[in-house]
C-alpha cells in the first residue's frame, strides 16, 4: 500500500505542471487571452479505512499540488494514518495550517461540510455516507467528489484466455479478503466456458490459506469487523435460501471456526441471479456469484443492470470487440484481461450509485481549481 501511496503521489506531481498550465485560447489581434487555474482554498479530505493510505493520496497530494490547503479527517479503524501524514507533513516543512488532520464524528463532520471556509469535499466511503455529505452540502453551493461503493462485474468471453481470467478473477475477488470498492462481486461466463470456469475457480478459492495477516503464508485475512463478516454471511445465507448453490464447505477453511468473526471462509455461488442481494448489493468481502449468460448482450443487459457502476472488467482476446463492449457498459472504468487495479494517469470515476466526480490523473486537477479568465485588451 505504501509503495501504491508514492507512486500515485509523483505521478501527480508529475503531472501538476501541465494540468495547471494557464490555457492559451490563441491569438486574437489585440487583445491578451488566458485562462488560469486557481486554488479553491480549503479541501475536506474523508478517507475511508480499507486502504488508508493509498484512497487518502488521491485527494491530498493533488489539492496541495494545485495550491489548496487540506484538513484529513480519516475512519475512525484508522485514525493513526492521519496523525502520521500530519507527523510526515511536519517533517517535511510544510507551513503550519497547510496541511492537518482532525478526529471527529459523523455530526461533527456534517458540520465541517456545511461550513462556508470548506470549499470542497473529497469522501470515500459507502453510498450512505455519500448521501450523508451530499444532506450537509445541501444548503450551499460547495463541489464534492465521492467515491462510493460497487458491484463490479467480470464477463468472460467465450474466446478469452481461461487460465489467465481464472487466477485474475479470483484475484480480484479475494484480494484484500474481498475489502476493495473495485473488487470483482459477480462474474458472468459464456455458458460454452461456463463449466470449466467454475471448476477452475473453485480450485483457486481452495488453495486460499485464511488466518493471521501477519503470518507471511496467509493469503486472506480476516474482515475489518465482526458486523462486517455478519452482514457478509446474511448475504451467503439468503442467495443460499433463495436456491443458490455453495461451492466451498464450512470445513475446508477450519480457521475460520477456530478463530470465529470476523475471520471468514471464502465462499463461491453459482446458480445465482439478480434477484439476490448478493448480486445487486455491495457485499465487501470474499464471496463471488458465477452465472452463465449466452452471449455479449446478455452480459451488457446483466452488468449494466447494477445501480452501481464503479468498473467492469473484460476477458476476450479480442480488444476491438471490447472497446465496443465499453461503449455500453454504464461504469467508470472498464478493464480488459485485468481488473482491480487503479493507474494513476487514468481518471478514478464512478457513475450512478458509484458516486460523481473524479480523481486521479490530469482531469482530477479541474476540480480542485477555480478557472479565472483574463481578458486583456492591448493599448
């Protein structure tokens, strides 16, 4: 995470320069023609727990960047990331006031958004916290970007690559113990792949070794919170109870009952579909619903019919056909034989229920700026 922290902080120091660069509209005979990028003044930072480092950068190094000053206030699982960022802040030479943190509750933060010397907000977090900053803004007329939550999809094509859409789906899945807003939640598969897909996946998931993130041969760990795990498995249990067929058994992961909540099994459905909440809703943790579908349209109908839209993920060998494919595909990002992943010279988007706004890249730099146009006429 860490090495995720600095490499997407000097991308955006890289990028600063040209994405705050006055634009020149061109030459008109006499006059003087520009459009410059000024600071907002004070940015809220929100930051979420799950990567407190690495969601937190998104915001703070480009609102410094473009001239702001910011004040961090992160979850409260992960309060020691903001004291050590101001620590780091500090040591660096940063003027006092230009950069701080804050520990506060929910009402306290409700109270910061609505006050009128905070000129912008940047949340991460849930689609409830989302709605909660956007009721506190209400009254004024402040940017905000969020970055809520997802049900990203996979589709496996019938001409991709199965071993490789196999090991990286199961990746994305389970990666984080499924505790990422792009991690995969559904996977759909062309029902010619469907059979082997399955198989395959399931064997991945069994080779998962849960237990302490310390011990250096665990490849999941436990959730963030015992609630977290139980509103996990009311998911499980209700697709289960609505027909759904579990691949992995209680007693193929004896960790989980020896160490209880919120060390949790990984858990593969199949014979799923939209009307469980395990495929419509955010589940945040390592469990999958697999279902074949017949063909692209299927697949598009089936992905796009989530009220989130964070990524989808493609597995063809076929890019032409994919970049078709994207063009119907109502997300922020669509990955093809990848997913999980955020490349910091590419625009962090969700659409719908996902959230509004951007970060990352060079495009994150224009809400962070006011434009200011000079008109100059030359005597």
């Amino acid at each position: 995470e860490l090495g995720g922290f600095e490499d997407r902080a000097r991308t955006m120091m890289r990028l600063a320069p040209e994405a705050l660069a006055p634009l020149d509209p061109g030459p008109k005979e006499g006059f003087r023609r520009s459009i410059r990028r000024e600071p907002l003044g004070l940015v809220l930072v929100l930051a979420p727990w799950n990567y407190p480092w690495l969601t937190a950068v998104n915001a703070i190094v480009p609102a410094l960047l473009a001239g702001n000053t910011v004040l961090l206030k992160h979850s409260d699982q992960t309060p020691l990331v903001a004291e050590r960022m101001s620590e780091a802040a500090k040591e660096a030479g940063l003027p006092p006031g230009v950069f701080a943190h804050v520990h506060a509750s929910h009402v306290m933060v409700a109270h910061m958004v609505a006050d009128p010397r905070v000129a912008f907000v940047a949340f991460t977090g849930s689609v409830a916290g989302g709605h909660a900053v956007q009721r506190a803004a209400s009254e004024r007329f402040v940017g905000i970007n969020l970055e809520l939550g997802g049900k990203d999809a996979a589709y496996v094509r019938e001409d991709a690559d199965l071993a490789q859409a196999i090991a990286t789906t199961a990746e994305g899945a389970f990666y984080n113990a499924g505790q990422s807003c792009c991690g995969i939640e559904r996977i759909y598969v062309h029902r010619d792949r469907y059979e082997a897909f399955v198989e395959g996946f399931v064997a991945e998931a069994r080779r998962l070794v849960l237990g302490d993130p310390r011990d250096a041969a665990t490849t999941l760990g436990p959730l963030v919170r015992v609630r977290n795990a139980e509103a996990v498995l009311r998911h499980v249990d209700a697709a289960i109870a609505a027909g759904a067929r579990a691949h992995l058994g209680a007693d193929e992961f004896p960790e989980a009952a020896a160490r209880g909540l919120p060390y949790l099994a990984p858990q593969v459905l199949t014979e799923v579909d939209e009307g469980m909440e395990l495929m419509r809703e955010e589940t945040f943790g390592p469990v999958v619903g697999i279902a074949p579908v017949a063909d692209d349209a299927e697949a598009v109908r089936r992905i796009d019919a989530s009220r989130y839209g964070l990524t989808a993920a493609l597995f063809t060998r076929d890019l032409e056909r994919a970049e078709a494919l994207a063009a119907e595909l109502e997300v922020g990002t669509v990955f093809a034989n990848r997913c999980d992943y955020l490349d910091p010279e590419l625009a962090w988007v969700g659409v719908k229920d996902s959230g509004r706004g951007v970060s990352l890249s060079r495009v994150a730099f224009e809400a962070l700026t006011r434009p200011k146009s000079l008109h100059f006429r030359v005597l």
